[in-house]
C-alpha cells in the first residue's frame, strides 16, 4: 500500500511540472538551462526521485513555474 502511494505521488509531481511546461511552450531542457542544471538531473527530479537533491530542484521549478 505505500508504495503504490509513494509511485502515485510521483505521477502526480511528474503530471503538474508537464502541464505547466506545456502552457508555457518550455521544454525541460529550456528549464534544466533556466534552473542551471543538467537535463538528466531535471529529469530524475520531474520524474519523483527523492533524493536531497531533486527534491531541492522540484522547488526551484515549483518557483519558477509559479506551481504549488
């Protein structure tokens, strides 16, 4: 049970950043440059990793794709 609400949460992260991609035109390596980070990185964080670092970096693109 947990972990199918940890993978579902993670869908809903990856669900909210590609939408606002899409109604800004962006693509994520125009915000992986945006945010100055490798697109690989970017990717792994979109994608729900949980990590320090991504967790970090999904911050920064909630700040800056004006997301909650």
């Amino acid at each position: 049970m947990t972990e199918e609400i940890i993978v579902q949460g993670a869908k809903e992260i990856k669900k909210k950043i590609k939408g606002a991609l899409i109604e800004r035109d962006m693509t994520q390596v125009e915000l992986a440059k945006l945010l100055n980070v490798n697109p690989q990185v970017l990717n792994r964080a979109i994608h729900g990793d949980m990590s320090p670092r991504s967790i970090q970096i999904r911050k920064e693109i909630y700040k800056v794709l004006g997301l909650n």
